[in-house]
C-alpha cells in the first residue's frame, strides 16, 4: 500500500517545483501573489524562503523514484542537506517527510546535490540497501565509472567540446570566506596529510549557442564546490555562480584566469547582452539561482552486482527557462524536434 501511495506522488514531480514557486510567490496567510515579474518568477531566488511545513510539502511532491525504502527527490536550489540547530535543512525535516511518505526514521541521505545546486537526493531506510548502494559507489570509484551527471549552464562556451579537468584543490580561509582553491604543483607530504586532494571531471558540451552553453559534467572524485571550480578553470563560469564566477577576467572580450588566491567572491557580473536575452538588470542578479543540477544518478540493477540502471530528475522550471531564453537544448528535446 504505502508504495502504492508513493507510486501515485511520481507523477506529480512535473509540477512540484512550478508549486514551489507558487507558494513563494504568495505571502503567508495570503492567496494573492507577490508582484514580480515573469523572468523573476523563473530565474531569480524567490523574496522569501518556505517554511518548515512547505518544504515538506515541497519535497512530498518531488519524489522521482520509490522503490520500498529506497527514494529519491529532486531538491531546489538553496536548499542544504545539513546545517546549523535551528537552520531549515533536509536533515531537519526527514522525520516529518519520512512520516509523510510512510518510510523508516531511521533513514540516511546516500546521494545528494550541493546547497546551491539543484537536483537529486537518494535516500534509504533499510540497512542492507544502504550497504549494497554504497559498496556500488565504491566500485565505481574504483572503475572510475562516474555515478553521477550534472547539467550547468555557462557564461561561455568551452574552447574544447569535451575533455577532462584534472587539478588538485584544497580548502582555504580567505578573510571571512571558506573558498576552495587549485594547487598547481602540491607537495606529496600536503597529499599524503589529505591537505590536497587530486580531483577529476569529465565534461561534455551538450549544446551551444552565442556565448553560452549547456555541459555535462561527470565528477570522479567528490570535493566541495568541485564542480564550480572546475569550470572557472574552463574559463566557462557557471551562471549563478556568485563565489568562484570572479576568477575569470576578460580583456577585450577574452577571457583568462585571476589569481585565486587573491580573487574573493563577488556577485557574478553578466555581459549586457546576456542580461538582455535573460530580461534582468545587474541589480537583480545577486538573486540570480545556480544553474546547476544533478540530473542522474546510477543505481545497481537489482539481483546483479555489475549491471546498473540510470535515475534521472529532469531539470527545474527556472533552468529549462534559461534553457530557452539563451537558444539552448537538452539533447532529448532535441530528438524531439
């Protein structure tokens, strides 16, 4: 019965974040919603944050995938997994989601997208499932099989349509902020301390068109902000990007690398014909969203220890409105043409 239940929430995972933004568009206690205009409504982060019970109204709707006690949800954007006491996180309201849809409380987050980031949240409630899910993780990173695949919208478009980032990244207190930086050449004493850590990402541009593209990106190692740093070493910040986005310069409209020890985060500067195509002002974009999803997630094919089949969490309103707006399309929308 209670599968039966979460069969039926599936369908509703088109409309869940169009609810979203429904419900942040209107004041609590009111039916009437906040004037703001269409392009915000898509892409900028809404006025105000939802609360305890509409984020687990929210996530009810966002199921993509239930299976017994394994279920996964695509998350918004700004939305972190875990945080400080009193912070509206995911950790924080499991026990009410969990109740909602009829699973264990006892349940653990195996995957899950980045604060910032939208997309994917793998969640198991039976002990032997998460074992076999993490012992498939494992092997994958052993048979650098990527398990997981974003989708990022960039400021420019990578001079190579496919490739590999390989760096070494480690974490660093910059005045007030924590920042992820490269190291060029580390010593072997900061890797073998795990001071440093060898990271790689595999990338792929889906599409293109006007100084703007559409990539995929396939991380084989697991670091904060890996991805986002990776494509500032692209020269193809990601759009949204208002921490790393600022370590790429131009000079006549060329683009080339600041020094990232020395570069502190900003509010990412749009060109104006990039604002034009997105209908917003410069002012509006520290409102900006990340356009960054985790769109697939690999899972072990049940009763076999090599196969694996595919999760997928189509990508959220304001990203396929973007999508539009600069011209670019997901290659099964272009099969669809």
């Amino acid at each position: 019965m209670e599968e039966q239940v979460l069969g039926r929430k599936l369908g509703c995972h088109f409309l869940s974040l169009s609810f979203w933004y429904q419900m942040l568009l209107k004041p609590r206690g009111s039916g009437k919603p906040i004037a703001d205009s269409s392009s915000e409504l898509s892409l900028l982060r809404p006025k105000r944050s939802l609360g305890h019970e509409e984020m687990v109204r929210l996530l009810e709707a966002s199921v993509v995938h239930a299976d017994g006690a394994l279920v996964a949800i695509s998350k918004p954007p700004g939305f972190p997994v875990a945080g400080k006491p009193g912070e509206l996180t995911l950790q924080s309201v499991l026990p009410d989601l969990t109740q909602k849809l009829g699973l264990p409380q006892d349940i653990q987050v195996i995957k899950a997208s980045g604060k910032e980031s939208s997309g994917l949240v793998l969640l198991s409630g039976c002990p032997s499932t998460t074992q076999r899910l993490q012992d498939f993780y494992a092997r994958c990173r052993r048979t650098k099989c990527p398990p997981a695949t974003y989708c990022a919208i960039t400021t420019r478009i990578p001079v190579a349509s496919e490739g590999e980032i390989r760096t070494c990244l480690k974490e660093i207190r910059v005045e007030d902020f924590d920042l992820v930086m490269p190291v060029a050449s580390p010593s072997r004493g900061s890797l073998q301390r795990k001071e440093v850590k060898k990271t790689l990402t595999r990338y792929k541009v889906l599409d293109s068109h006007e100084g703007c593209a559409l990539l995929q990106l396939q991380p084989l190692t697991v670091f904060r902000n890996q991805l986002l740093v990776h494509l500032t070493l692209l020269l193809s910040p990601a759009l949204g990007d208002h921490v790393y986005s600022s370590r790429v310069g131009t000079v006549l409209g060329e683009p080339f690398l600041l020094p990232a020890e020395t570069t502190l985060p900003r509010i990412q500067v749009l060109e104006d014909s990039l604002l034009k195509k997105l209908h917003l002002q410069q002012q509006q974009v520290h409102r900006l969203l990340l356009h960054l999803h985790l769109h697939q997630l690999l899972l072990p094919a049940a009763g076999s220890s090599s196969s694996s089949t595919v999760l997928t969490a189509p990508p959220p309103p304001f990203f396929l409105q973007t999508l539009s707006l600069l011209g670019l399309v997901l290659p099964q929308d272009k099969n669809k043409q």
